[in-house]
C-alpha cells in the first residue's frame, strides 16, 4: 500500500484545520473592506471572460478548411 501523508504531514494538516476552526472564534471581527476593494475580484473575472470569449487573432492562411 501506497503511503500518501507522512505522520509529520499529517500532524501539520490537522494543526492548519485546528487553527482555521479556533482562531475565529478567538480573534476579534475585521471590518468590512472597502467598496473599491470589493470589486477587485468581480473586475478580474470580467477581465478573465472578455479575453475567454473575444476572438483571437487568426489570418486566413492558418485556417484549415476540408472540403468532402
């Protein structure tokens, strides 16, 4: 059998979820960021779909075209 975690990966995962369980129930709440900050992310993903459905630069001579 293939061991994927060693024990000492193991111990650091478990420590990672541990931490990410307790410390927001110790640590105050942040305040909300700001509004220009809040769009950061919905602009880059705007960004990401212009360039996913703009047409790319293709000449004639590159396209293929078969005939039957």
């Amino acid at each position: 059998m293939v061991r994927c975690f060693s024990i000492g990966r193991v111990i650091v995962l478990v420590t990672v979820a541990a931490s990410m369980v307790v410390l927001p129930l110790i640590l105050p709440p942040l305040p909300p960021p700001p509004l220009m900050l809040l769009f950061f992310p919905v602009g880059i993903m705007a960004a990401l779909m212009f360039l996913a459905f703009s047409p790319d630069e293709v000449t004639r001579g590159n396209v293929a075209m078969f005939k039957v």
